[in-house]
C-alpha cells in the first residue's frame, strides 16, 4: 500500500496509463477483428473501408510502444496482403 504522497499519485496516474493503454489496444484489436470479418465475408469495398481505418490505428499503436514498431507494420502488410487477394 501507497504511503507517501508521491506514491499514492504514482499509483493514480498509474491507473490513468493504464486505462488508456487498455482502451487504445482495444480499439486496435477491434478494427484487425472488422477487417478480418470483411475478409471472411468476402467483401473486398467493405475490407477495403475497414482496412483503411485500421491503418492509422494500428501505426499508432506502434508508434505509442503498445506494439513493437514491426509488428504493427507487420499487422498492417499481412491485412492488406489478404485484402488484395479478394476477388
């Protein structure tokens, strides 16, 4: 347990981070999941649309540290990879 006044603001802004972190990650795990649902559809305008918003999202996350830098280029290059290849 906190005990001195800088803990206990350490253990707030501590939760704060971590509330954003959680809710940045969620979004980007969410827009990979409407993509690959497009995907699976079959709906090449649909995963086109999805894709276009995942992209900056998914960059974010790598840019912000929540995913290593490569692995979000990585994330990004396999989607579009797999939308292209709808006919």
């Amino acid at each position: 347990m906190a005990n001195t006044s800088s803990a206990k603001k350490m253990v707030r802004k501590i939760a704060t981070r971590t509330a954003r972190t959680r809710h940045q990650r969620s979004q980007m795990r969410s827009s990979i999941r409407r993509v690959e649902e497009a995907i699976a559809s079959g709906s090449k305008d649909d995963a086109t649309s999805a894709l276009r918003a995942a992209q900056p999202l998914i960059a974010k996350a790598g840019r912000k540290g929540l995913v290593h830098k490569r692995a979000a280029s990585r994330k990004v290059s396999r989607l579009a990879k797999r939308v292209a290849a709808i006919s």
